[in-house]
C-alpha cells in the first residue's frame, strides 16, 4: 500500500527536510518517520519531492511511503496533526505503488519573499528583510536567462555531476512593501533558487551586468554565482504530478 501526504512546514524549526547523520538534530522527515513509525507500530520510511534546507519553508511539499497495513488516512491524517509540531498534514490519499514522491513529479514551483519595507522584527524568520525598493523592471531584464534547459552549476553547491536543469517560468509580483519571486522548474539543484535570486538581486543594484550573468552559463563554475540569499524567504510553494 502507498501513501501520499500533502504538508505544510515553518522551516524556522527544522534541519531542513531530510534526516541528518546526527540523530539529535530535528528534521521535517525524522519527526514524520517518528509519528509514522508509531502508528503503524513498525518502521516507516518516506521520500520526499525534494530536500529543503535548514530555515526553508514549505507550502505544499509531497511526501510518500509504502506500508502493509491498509488504513482509512483520515485517521492517520488526524494522529498526525495531533502529534506534530510545525508541520501541519493538509491531506493523504492512498495511491497505485508505482507513485514515489519524488521520482513522480512533474514539477515545482519555488516562492521567495522579500521586505523591501521598514525591517520588521516578527516576519524575519518569514520574509528576506532586505529593507530598500527594488526596480521590478530591471529585475525583469535577466528572466528570460535563467529560463530554459541549461547548465546551472554556476547558480549551485551541488555535488553532482549532472547540473544541468530546466526552469520553466519565473514571475515577479510586488504587492504593496512585498516582492514576491515565483520559480517553476522541473527540478532543482541544492541552494539553486537562492543563488538564482541572489543574482536577480545583485543586478538590480548594478553590481553586476548583463554580460556577467551571461557568462555564469557560458562558463559555468560551481557556486561562480556566489550570492545567496537567506533561506528564510524561501518556500516549496507548489509540487505537481
């Protein structure tokens, strides 16, 4: 039997997604493998649709796993939000076995979220305080050169070998004090939406040209992009299958 759960995550108090080496460090999965494992009463592994980092939130992050046991989920929906902290269960179905959370998908949209208001002291684990206004127009001048098949070892601290990915679109959205980046891909690699972010960001401020976000794909080094923007800003905002 296969399970799919839909949850929702503050990334403030976790790890990241995935399970650590070190077993006392608190992560998204080991705590859902904990309360799984106790309700099935035996141990449950699960696979996510990718690994968020440690202070990275999630709206919509697709999990699964593979049980014996045939259970209403509503039920376990329930065990679960009754003991989880931080994470909240939005729904599980069963599904044919050939589904894997991540193997399965067909892509996701990433959300980061930036203050370009007065800092403000409660959403600083919610939103980059960058603090200073922001030319969306300029912004806009770089999109299209992120978006496509290409070579993002430049925009990575990834230890694979394979970097190249696809990014399908990106949207800007200002609402009021708020900017709001979308990134839809079919696949990411580590610290890759931040980096790509980070550079939006440093060519707005002209510290960077046209020219030289050009070549950090005609020459792509790992992690030449540099700039990372804080991973407090940074939601899984949208899983599709």
């Amino acid at each position: 039997m296969t399970y799919k759960l839909k949850i929702s995550y503050d990334g403030s108090f976790f790890r990241g997604y995935a399970k650590q080496k070190d077993e006392n460090l608190i992560t998204v999965q080991s705590e859902l493998e904990k309360y799984l494992s106790l309700f099935f009463n035996t141990k449950i592994s699960t696979f996510g649709s990718g690994r968020t980092d440690k202070y990275v939130h999630a709206i919509d992050q697709t999990v699964s796993f593979k049980c014996d046991s045939d259970y209403d989920p509503k039920s376990i929906q329930n065990f679960l939000n009754s003991k989880l902290t931080n994470i909240y269960v939005n729904s599980i179905e069963k599904v044919p076995n050939s589904f894997h959370a991540r193997f399965s998908i067909k892509s996701k949209t990433y959300m980061y979220v930036i203050n370009t208001g007065e800092f403000d002291v409660f959403k600083q684990r919610y939103e980059y305080q960058y603090n200073k206004s922001i030319d969306i127009k300029k912004c806009e001048d770089i999109i299209n050169l992120f978006i496509g098949t290409k070579d993002f070892l430049s925009f990575s601290t990834s230890k694979l070998e394979n970097t190249t990915r696809t990014i399908r679109w990106i949207r800007i959205i200002k609402k009021n004090k708020k900017i709001y980046i979308f990134i839809n891909g079919e696949g990411f690699l580590r610290n890759m939406v931040r980096m790509i972010v980070g550079i939006i960001l440093t060519y707005c401020e002209n510290k960077i040209t046209y020219q030289e976000v050009l070549d950090l794909f005609k020459n792509p080094k790992k992690g030449s992009a540099v700039i990372k923007v804080p991973g407090c800003g940074l939601y899984l905002y949208r899983t599709i299958y």
